[in-house]
C-alpha cells in the first residue's frame, strides 16, 4: 500500500511482514483497556463562521458568511410571502406562486431557465413554507456571476405567462391525486389541518386542494406576488467562498433596483382552544404499516422557552438514543424509529410525535408513545440522561456549520425569526444553563396529554377494534385531508 | 436517520461524477495509509477547517454476498452491529457516541457495508474503541434475542421504506427479471419478508467469522486530526483483533437478456408508472460515466429530452427519472415514468422509445454534454465540503480505495466525465439502450393489469 506524508516511516514497523515488529504492535495494542471508554481530551474550542449584514439602499438586508474551503457559494433569497398568507379560498397560492417563478423569467422561458440553472451546475429551488418563500443557488463560486444574474431574473422578473399557469396548475393537480397514495404525506396534510383547524394560517394544505388548485388564476398569483415580493421583507444570505465587498457589490447590482412597497404585516392569528384527546382515524387499507402523529399546538421559535425545549426534545425525540426511539424502535421493535420536534415557526407551531408503526401493533405503539409522553412530565429528568442530552446538543455544534449549506441553514433560521445575530455565540452557555427543573417545567407547560390530537393513518380494519380498547378518546374519521368524512 | 438499506446506488455516490476547469491539485484530498499486521487497513486524511472527525469504516461484503434463502441478512446484520460488544453493553454505542456529541449511522449496498460515526475532534478515540469493540468482540454479546429485536425493525424498515410507499416494490420486480436466481444481484439489499424470519444466529456467526474480519476492511479517518496520533489510537484499538480468512469469492455468469422481459405489478396507487431497465457496465468501467451523462441528457431536471417531451411539451407524465446503477459486479440503467391522470402507459412507453432512438441516431449536442459535465462538477466540489457522513470525504476515500485501488481518485473520477463526448454518448445509447433487450414494468392499480404496457407495443 502507498504511504506519504509524515507517517513514511512506520509501515517498517508495523506492516505485514517482520515477525518482531508484528509482534511488538500486537504487544502495544495488547495492553489496551476494553473495560472503560478511553477518557477523551477536551472537546475543541467553538469556531463558528461570522455573519455580517449591510442594507441596500432600497431597503434589502444583506447577510455575508464567508468560507473559503471549498469554491462554491449558497445564495438564498428570503421573501416574505410564506403559506400563512394563502387567501382562504386559495391554499396553496404561495407555493404555487414561488414554483412558478421558475416557470419563465427575465429573457428565458421555463426550460431556458431550467436549461441556464443546469450549465450553471446551480441548483436553483424557489419554494415556500408557512412563515416565508425562499429562492435559492448553490453554484461553483466560477460560476456565481451567472447564477446571480439568473437569480434575480428569477426573484424579480418572473414572467407568469398564461399558459405556464396552466401548465403547472395541470402539473400540480396531478401531483395531487399522487400525493393521496402516499401515507406519510397524508398525514403530514391531515395533522396540522386538525390542530389548527382551517381558519387558522397554518391549518390549510400548503400545495392546495383540487378545488383550489383548478380554480388557481395567473392574476391571483400576479397580485400576490405585487403584494409579498419586496425588498422590505427580504433578506438574502451568502455563505461561501465569498467576502462582505464582493458579495454586496453583486448584490447591489442586480437587486437595488428591487421596487419596495409595503408588505402586509403578518396574520397574528390566535392558536384554536385545545380540543380533548381524540383518535382521527384515516383509513388507509390494505397498509403495512399505521404512520402515527401525536400532538397539538407548540409555542412559536421565539419563546425564551425555546433552548429548554431543544433540551426535552432531544431527551424525548430528537436523536437516536431519545426516549420514544428507543422505547418503540430498540425495546419493542415496533417501528424503523420514532421521533418528536417542536416544529420552529413564527407563529405558535406545532409539537409532534411520529412514527410508522407495524399495523398488528398499532395499539401497543400508542400506549408507548402516550406513556413516555406522560412520563416526560411527570418524573424528573435523571442527571445522566439531562446531560447526555445537552452535550449531544453542545458538541455536536460546530459540525452544523461544516458546510455552506449546513452553516446557511443556520443562519437562515437566525434571520426568519428575527433571532439575535449572535445568537450561536450564547448558544452553548443558554443550553448548559437549562437543569431537570426546566425540563419538566416546560414538558407540562407544552407537552399536554389531555389535548393530544392523535392521527393514524393505517387499515382501519385491522387497527380500529385495538384502538378503541385503548379508551384514550373518542375515534373520529377523517379523509386524506384530515377533513370530516360527509 | 438511522441504519437504512443504502440505495446510494441511483442518487448517490456513483452517479455523482464531475467536471471540472479548476486547477488540478484543487481536487486533490490528500491522505496517508497504512495496513496493520492483522491486515486492516487504514486511510488518514487531514482537514482542519472545522474541529470535526469522521471515521468511516467498510467492510467488503453486501447483499451480493449473501446465500439464497437468507436475502436481506448483510443488512439485517449492520443492525446486529449495533446490538452491544464484549465491553460495550446494548445501547451504550450509541448513547457514548451521543453524550460526545457525535452522530453514527450504517448502510448496506449489493458490494459493501459502511459505518460511520462523526463528531467533534476529541472523540476520535472513543469512535475508534467502539468500532474496534464491535469488530472483534461482537459474538459473545449476541442472543437470539437481540437478533429478534432487529429483525423486527428492519422488518419495519422494509415496510416503511417499500411496502408502504407507492411503487417501492418496483425495484424488487426488475432485478429478478434481470438477473437469473444464481447472480447475486438478482433480489433487493433489503430481501424479502420470508428469507429475514428465516435468518438464525448461527447465520450471525458465520457471517461475522467470514466477513467481519479486519483483513476485510478499511477505515478512514478524516477531519481536524493529527495523523501520528490518529495512527497510534488506529493501532492501539484494531492491533489485537486476529485477522480471519480470506474473502474467496466465485465469479458469477456473466448476465444478458435473451429477449424483451414484459411484467406487470399490481399495486395501491392511481397513476399508473412505466420501468425500463438494461444490462450495462460495471462501476468505473469504460462507459460507466457516459452512462451517467446519457441519464442526464435524458431525464435529468427539467432541462433533459424526456422532461421536456412527457412533462412540458405532452404533458402526459408527472415525472420522469433516469439513472446508471454501476455496481461491484455489473450495471444497469434504468428509466422510469409516471403517467397523468387520463393518460396511459402506452403513450410514455411510445415517446421514450422515440426518444431514446433519437439520442442514438443523432447523438446529443455539445451544450448537452457540457451541462451534464458541469452539473457533475459541481456536485462532486460540493461533496468536498464535508468529511463525514455517507458520500463525505471520508466515505469517498474508501469508495474509490476499494473500486478502483487507490483513495485519493477524486480528480481521476472527475477526469473519467471530462473526457465523455458526444460520440461515446451517441454509441453507449446504441450500444446499452437500443440493442439489448430489456425488462419493461408496468406498475398499475390493483385491479387494472390491462393498463399495462403490452409486449410488442413498440413500433
């Protein structure tokens, strides 16, 4: 085997051939002591990328993330022009909307567009969630130049021409009927429609219904994107092979001419009052497998709650080891894993449980999940597992931030909800800080059994009788859009 | 998150092959190795710009290896390795590994079983002596017991990840129409239900004993390290495990189809989607990356031949994906599409053929070829920016080290792209996709086999 660098010499020592040399290595590693895990150095010193900021003359807020080992630059357009701003009788308008400003834009048509992003190699999304739109390049730096100039063609010049509406809403409806064979996709649509409920900003489907979608016109998505797609409300973050000078002199020249103009405030709409603990039941048959979703309303990102929560989900559902995968996955076998996020929005969000379960054990799955997801409130978090947790969660830090996309999303979650910008350099200290009080505190504050909407979408024949045995509430039944069943 | 069956195969890892103008040491990854007297071998590679480590270990066997009657047991047995060692009890792998703040996972493919665990710099000794724990110490920790549990949630997997997703049996129904019952690659790395209920811990034994062996491995170690220490600890930890038998392997029968193979699969979905496959190349064989370009001139984004003709223009498909599958012991190139609502299989069928034809008589043009080369390009810069990980720089040194003998093939790989043409993209069309037969699978909803492509249907 080829050996360079420092190391040359020690093959002789300890490659295959001399007797004594073997032996001496198998002497060394003789003396190994297998009975306690080695005692490891301190962990290394936090070394975390810097973000700056300027603003644009129009009102646009640059953010610049340099990192210079490898030559390629993530670029993200942050709009705010999110789901939550759906017309109630157009779910799904937002994302359309973002799909479509790929669809035809500056001089190029739709494949023209897709055709420049591809010689690029940039990858260029433009998608929407709840709380934002974002348009984003990931390029070879060499190729930023052109990325940016599609970007922007992209972000401000976006041609919404007739018949490319009527080509994606043809699309998207067909993904529609696609997305009705896909258990776990239905219950990801069918859950939040149950804890929010419709009127609520968060309770509609993100990529529409049928109805809605056939009914999707080019001047509602024109007017929604005169409305939203603002400099005001934007943000765009670079983090690459690229410096503060550099990244605004480009920024400048292709978005300071961006029109402002007053965006909406965002709905302030109140969580629904709990509903008592009931089963939705979706059926699904002829299922493998039962895709469970236990929860109801969580509080927003911004909740000083927030880092104890970071705590109790990892100690409940946030890594491997967490309380629900190793109870569901490695005591009973019961599931491939089994997980729980406080999901992070600018409104109050959602807390889940999750799993897809063998349908034979769908019963005994959610007896498990509702034990640990009492028992997480009701005793003490141990010293051992609170601190396991927090380091997992502390040292696990700056791997986040190995790349440009890792450290993007970071950052990017900084900006969407107007955290403090040096938020990561108090990070591991607000973390350490949070003891087995907090985490009990804030699992009976958010954690709340009594008003659990539990979605199961499985074989409704081979689940419902076990269910029901359960007595944990009344089984109601929805369809594939978590709506009541007329 | 944890412990999948790898299809790193189709998206991943062999697919992903660059392009690339940048001067040539920028692709360089350098790296130290050596092999110890049991005959490990290691490969050390340094990067310092984040405090992390990676360490990456494959063991050189997949489900190739397995017998018949035992389908899905190399990967039921990564889970197994999970499972607790001589002095490392059930669980506490993974809550060590947690409580330093690192992260561990493992995959199976047809030719390879992968480990890794990566975290902050510091732990490189407690990855190493757990790694090492498992490797020679596994057997005596394992029960009946513990390889029920597994076989319950690889089950799950199977479940999750096939039966219960639309079309996910597909991939099952083309490779044993593929391949005959006596080639290795003729069923899924997950099996089947039958053959993972069937699997005993006497299995486990002689599994671990023939194949988990240090001679049958190799483990990078990337990121912020400091090679003479990383070595010591590599020595420290691996050195006492005995080394076991040699790997012998049977070369299987080389494989062809002697006719068009037409099959139908019922399933719990509404539209309806059409699978063709071919025999072609191995990984890093001739052609294997113009393969990769043919995939991408034909269906890849929304720039290719078919998006365009069955999704824009026809407007008869949702999707359509394309893929080179190189593996250890052949290749196949598949092409899938899914028809609208209103729309039926025939007419897919009808205008891939057309198109495919296309592409042999006319080749594709010099933009075609060079949009592939610079969509491999950059994703094989973005691929660097981390150590760890499947498909990281750790990962990679041990993929190109075991594939083609060398760790450090990252600018060859890239080089192997650069080189396709237009011509060699017109004759693999020819010669892979034209002249051979194929598998065509229809997968239709349960109840409607007569939507299925017919044999003969094409002109």
């Amino acid at each position: 085997m080829k050996t360079v660098g420092r190391l040359g010499g020690w093959p002789v020592r300890c490659a295959a051939a001399a007797f004594l040399t073997a032996y001496a290595c198998n002497r060394l590693a003789a003396q190994v002591d297998r009975t306690k895990p080695p005692t490891l150095p301190p962990p290394p010193a936090l070394k975390l990328p810097v973000i700056q900021t300027a603003t644009l003359e129009n009102g646009l807020t640059l953010a610049v993330v340099e990192m210079h080992k490898v030559p390629v630059v993530d670029v993200q357009v942050m709009v705010d022009a999110g789901a939550a701003r759906d017309l109630a009788d157009a779910p799904g308008l937002a994302t359309f909307t973002a799909a479509m400003l790929q669809q035809g834009a500056g001089t190029r048509g739709a494949l023209e567009v897709a055709d420049e992003a591809a010689f690029l190699g940039a990858e260029l999304n433009t998608t929407a969630s709840f709380d934002g739109a974002v348009a984003s390049v990931h390029v070879p730096k060499r190729r930023l130049d052109g990325a940016l100039d599609l970007l922007a063609d992209v972000v401000l010049r976006p041609a919404f021409s007739d018949s490319e509406v009527a080509r994606q809403r043809e699309l998207r409806g067909a993904q529609l009927v696609q997305q009705r064979d896909e258990p776990v996709a239905v219950a990801n649509i069918a859950f939040p429609a149950i804890v929010f409920g419709a009127a609520h900003p968060y309770g509609h489907p993100l990529n529409g219904t049928d109805a809605a979608t056939a009914a999707l016109a080019r001047q509602r998505v024109v007017d929604f994107y005169r409305t939203y797609y603002r400099p005001a409300g934007a943000r765009i973050l670079i983090v690459g092979d690229v410096n503060l000078a550099e990244a605004r002199r480009l920024v400048a020249a292709r978005f300071g001419g961006w029109e402002r103009g007053d965006v909406p405030v965002f709905p302030a709409a109140a969580a629904p009052a709990p509903a008592a603990r009931a089963v939705y039941l979706i059926d699904k048959p002829g299922a493998a497998q039962s895709v469970i979703r236990i929860g109801h309303v969580g509080p927003p990102r911004t909740t000083p709650d927030w880092y104890a929560l970071d705590v109790l989900n990892t100690i409940l559902g946030g890594a491997f080891t967490s309380r629900l995968n190793q109870n569901l996955r490695e005591t009973h076998g019961y599931t491939y894993g089994a997980f729980s996020q406080f999901a992070a929005r600018r409104l109050s969000g959602a807390f889940v449980a999750l799993a897809s379960v063998v349908t034979a054990k769908t019963d005994s799955s959610l007896i498990e999940f509702l034990k640990e997801l009492r028992r997480i409130r009701d005793e003490p978090v141990p010293a051992a597992e609170l601190a396991k947790a927090k380091a997992y969660v502390t040292l696990g830090l700056p791997g986040e931030f190995e790349t440009t996309s890792g450290a993007a999303a970071r950052f990017r979650e900084l900006l969407a909800f107007g955290l403090p910008l040096d938020y990561y350099d108090h990070y591991i200290e607000r973390i350490n800080a949070v003891t087995a009080d907090d985490v009990q505190r804030v699992a009976r504050r958010y954690i709340d059994p009594d008003h659990f909407d539990i979605v199961v979408v499985g074989d409704r024949s081979q689940i419902e009788t076990g269910i029901k045995a359960l007595n944990e509430g009344p089984i109601m039944y929805r369809d594939v859009w978590g709506q009541e069943i007329k | 998150m944890p412990r999948n069956a790898a299809v790193l195969i189709a998206l991943g890892l062999l697919s992903v092959g660059p392009t690339i103008r940048l001067p040539a040491q920028s692709l360089r990854v350098p790296y130290q190795t050596f092999t110890l007297p049991n005959g490990l071998q290691v490969i050390l590679h340094e990067d310092h710009s984040v405090p992390v480590v990676a360490v990456n270990t494959w063991f050189h066997v997949g489900s190739a290896d397995e017998q018949p009657g035992r389908t899905g047991f190399a990967h039921l047995f990564e889970h197994i390795m999970f499972m607790g060692s001589r002095h490392v009890p059930t669980g506490e792998f993974d809550r060590q590994l947690e409580a330093a703040g690192a992260d561990n996972n493992g995959s199976t493919t047809e030719d390879r079983t992968n480990y890794y665990e990566d975290g902050p710099a510091n732990a490189l000794a407690l990855m190493l002596y757990l790694d090492s724990d498992r490797m020679g110490f596994l057997l005596p920790e394992i029960t009946p017991e513990k390889v029920e549990l597994q076989r319950g949630v690889v089950e799950n997997e199977r479940r999750q990840s096939y039966e219960n997703r639309p079309y996910g049996l597909a991939d099952e129904n083309i490779l044993k129409r593929l391949y005959p019952s006596n080639h290795p690659y003729n069923w899924p790395v997950i099996g089947s239900m039958a053959d993972l209920e069937a699997a005993t811990i006497e299995d486990v034994r002689r599994f671990f004993q023939t194949y988990y062996t240090p001679n049958n491995a190799t483990v990078a170690i990337a990121g912020d390290i400091a090679p003479r220490e990383a070595r010591r600890l590599a020595e420290r930890y691996f050195g006492d495990i005995p080394r076991g038998p040699a790997v012998t392997r049977t070369p299987p029968p080389a494989v062809r189809l002697d006719a068009d193979v037409y099959a139908t699969l019922e399933d719990r979905v509404q539209l309806p989607r059409v699978y063709h496959a071919w025999h072609t190349v191995k990984a890093f064989a001739d052609d294997d990356a113009t393969l990769d370009v043919v995939a991408n001139v034909l269906a890849g984004g929304r720039s290719s031949r078919l998006y365009r003709r069955l999704v824009y223009d026809l407007q008869i498909a949702t999707d359509v994906v394309a893929f080179q599958d190189g593996g250890r012991i052949d290749g196949k190139f598949e092409l899938s599409a899914t028809a609208r609502p209103g729309h039926d299989l025939a007419e897919l069928h009808r205008v891939i053929d057309e198109e495919v034809k296309k592409l042999a008589d006319e080749g594709p043009t010099p933009r075609e070829v060079e949009r592939a080369q610079n969509g491999f390009e950059a994703q094989f810069l973005s691929r660097l920016e981390r150590v760890g990980g499947f498909g990281g720089k750790a990962d990679q040194l041990n993929l190109y080290n075991y594939f083609v003998g060398t760790p450090d093939y990252f600018q060859k790989d890239l080089d192997r792209y650069r080189r396709v043409t237009r011509a060699a993209v017109q004759r693999a069309v020819r010669t892979y996709l034209v002249a051979p037969h194929r598998v065509v699978l229809s997968v239709v909803p349960q109840g409607k086999p007569e939507l299925a492509v017919k044999a003969g249907a094409t002109p």
